[in-house]
C-alpha cells in the first residue's frame, strides 16, 4: 500500500493555482526555489487538473530519486524520461512536466535538447520547473517558452527577431572576432508577459532557516605542476612524454590552466591524464571519518578521487543515502534534481565557470531541518580557480535579486 503524502500547505496553494494557469494558458512555470519540494508540487497539479498519463522530464542523476518521489505521491500514471532521452517519449500524454527547464534556455540557436521537447510537447499543457529560472539573462527564457506551442513569444519565429524587441544587443568581441551579445534582456518588457506564467516561491517563504557556508582552502600543488602552468602562458605548448599541450587561442589557454590547476590535462591526441592528485589526496585527508559530497568539473579528476577513495566512493545517489559512501558528481551533471542531505558537507574539487551550476549545486544539502549547510572550495594556490569563484559571485546576484524582487 501507497503511503499517503501529505503535502505543506504551500504546495497545495500553488498546485491549484497552477491549475488554473494551465486551465487558461497551457503553461505554468513554477519558479520554485530549490529545496522547497518542486516535484510533489507539480504532481499535484498534474492530478488536480485531472491529467492521467504525465511524461516527466527531468536530468539523468534525478531520476532515481524523482521516480521514489512519483511512487510515494502514487496517484498518477507518470512516465519518467532523461531531458536528453525526450526523443525516446512515445506515449500518450495528457500532460507533460518539465524539471529544471532553464537547461532548455540556449540562446541565440535552440539546443538539439530543447528541439527534442519541443517535439513531445506541441500543444500539450506543460509545466515548467526551475530554481534557476533565468540565472545569467532574461533572454533565457525564449527557448524554454519556445517547446510549446502557446508560448507568448509565438508570433517570433526564431530568437533572432524576437531579440530585436526584447534584448539589448550589443556587438562585441569573442576570440578576436565581433559578434552580437543578446544576453542583455530586457527585463521591462520581459517581466509583465513572463508574470503571467509564473508562480514564485522561496526558500524564505517556506521557512527555511538553512544558511550555506563557504569555506575556501588553498592547496599547494606539486612544484612540477606549477611549473607546467608557467610553462604554457609562456610558450603556448607543452612537450610531455605522454603527449603535448597546446594553447594557442585564449580560450585554450584559460581551459588548460583551468584542468591543471586541479591536476588533470587534456592532451592533443591521447586524451586527459592525472598529473598532480594532491587535491584528491586533500580531501580525503581532511574530511576523514566525515560523509561527504565532492563535486568535480572533469573526467580525470572522478578517476583520481576513485584512485583514493576505492570502493568508498559511489557516483549513485541512492546507494550514498542508504550506505556509508561518499558520493562524487560531476558538477554540470550532478548539480540539478539530487537530495544530498545525507552529507556533512560538500567538497568542491573544482568549480565551473556555470552560475547555474554553482548556485544549484551548493544547494543540494540544504533541508527544512537543517539550520547551516557547509560547503568546501578547494583552490590551487596561484591557480585560476579563485578567479572563477570572484567571477560566479558577481552573477549569482542575479537569481538572488530575482527571488528578492518578489519576496
């Protein structure tokens, strides 16, 4: 038998008043921030608008606890897909749920991700889920309404036209080459029609008392390793025994600095290698007899923490909550849709250059229960690593303004 759940107060209020969006635009977009219990919302909703067969979209690291989820509210006929997998939706669907669908949010050329639930969607009634709605620019937004067919912005044909009324372009120059910037939405034109759509919710509003720490840890890595790094801004390459480094654009560069300074690199025909696993060897060191979660950016770097951490380590979230098992993520991968509450901490081996993921990911530990959350930042002494972190800080004051301006 189906244990019942019992849904907060909250989440009853918005469900039915995303039933009534649906009822009379097709679309609601729960821009619930995270933690506050998005899935069993958007559940509800499905069940009171009377839907019978849901496809559910969510990323692949969700999906185990999202189907524990669909089971527990266990009053839907719900198929859950991969957002990558959409193309593989077959069914008959009354309705369709799509989980943090700012990843939907490409500009100014919709993803192969968005054209593929576009497909499944059509003119069926969609809900929209994020905690990141828009992270970086308003202009995210196209793509993400784009997948329906009742989108507001439907009398635009491709993004393009629609920039010219809803974006401040401006030119400007990536890799020596001026192109157009349609990151500058505009958001007096964008607010009032979104509005209409949305349904917002904080962390705040649902009594959350969980602050997020950050801790940041220099690590000093092998001399070599520096010395490699010094190398490469000097001479654009780098002739190692297994393989050569070659940096000739800026970007490159920046990406190469960036893998080293956490000890992996990217060679030009034989793929990433370790070169330094004093991180990894760190972490394990420091965070001793502590369950802990640890984010990575590259390949490598999940090999160099398995080198360590042997079969204490799990990539799967449901055997970290139900074992004593550290987890590893990849931060890009496994920064949406996780429940990681079961950790002391979080460990962040390396960090993106994604706001997104950053602001998502640092959230994953945070519950109702819980009145501090840690989070470790580990950067390479003289490594590019804090400068990402000065850079992400600045653009994480966006979403927060985004559920202040509300709340």
């Amino acid at each position: 038998m189906t244990e019942e759940i019992i849904l907060r107060d909250y989440q009853t209020e918005i469900a039915n008043k995303a039933v009534d969006k649906l009822k009379s635009l097709s679309i609601v977009y729960l821009a619930l921030e995270v933690r506050v219990g998005k899935t069993f919302t958007a559940l509800e909703a499905a069940y009171l608008y009377g839907a019978k067969k849901v496809l559910f979209l969510t990323v692949k690291k969700a999906i185990g606890d999202i189907s524990g989820d669909i089971d527990k509210f266990g009053k839907l006929d719900v198929e859950i897909l991969s957002i990558d997998s959409a193309h593989k939706a077959t069914g008959d669907y009354d309705l369709i749920i799509v989980d943090e669908a700012h990843g939907l949010g490409a500009f100014p050329k919709p993803s192969n991700r968005a054209k593929n639930v576009k497909k499944v969607v059509g003119s069926l009634p969609v809900i929209l889920m994020s905690g990141t709605p828009h992270p970086e620019s308003m202009s995210q937004l196209f793509h993400q309404f784009w997948i329906s067919d009742h989108s507001p912005f439907s009398s635009y044909t491709n993004f393009y036209k629609f920039a010219h009324e809803y974006v401040d372009i401006k030119q400007r120059v990536f890799n020596g080459r001026p192109a157009n910037d349609y990151s500058r939405g505009k958001e007096v034109m964008f607010t009032p029609v979104v509005d209409t759509y949305f349904l917002n919710f904080s962390q705040k509003q649902a009594n959350f008392h969980c602050e997020v720490e950050e801790h940041i840890i220099d690590v000093k890595m092998q001399e070599d390793t520096m010395k490699m790094i010094r190398k490469i801004k000097r001479d654009k390459v780098l002739t190692m025994d297994s393989g050569v480094i070659l940096a000739e654009t800026p970007v490159k560069m920046m990406s190469k600095c960036h893998q080293l300074s956490s000890g992996t690199v990217i060679l030009e025909e034989t793929g990433m290698i370790i070169v330094d696993n004093t991180k990894a060897k760190y972490i394990e060191w420091y965070f001793k007899g502590k369950k802990i979660a640890i984010f990575y950016k590259y390949k490598a770097e999940l090999e160099m923490l398995k080198a360590i951490y042997g079969d204490n380590m799990t990539e799967d979230i449901v055997e970290f909550n139900e074992t004593g098992k550290n987890i590893a993520l990849q931060i890009r991968s496994g920064s949406m849709g996780v429940n990681l509450s079961a950790a002391d901490c979080q460990v962040f081996l390396n960090i993106d250059f994604s706001s997104k993921d950053y602001i998502q990911s640092r959230a994953r530990l945070q519950t109702q229960k819980r009145e501090k959350v840690d989070v470790y930042f580990l950067f390479s002494e003289g490594g590019i690593e804090r400068d990402i972190y000065k850079s992400l800080q600045k653009k994480e004051d966006y979403t927060a303004r985004y559920y202040k301006q509300y709340f």
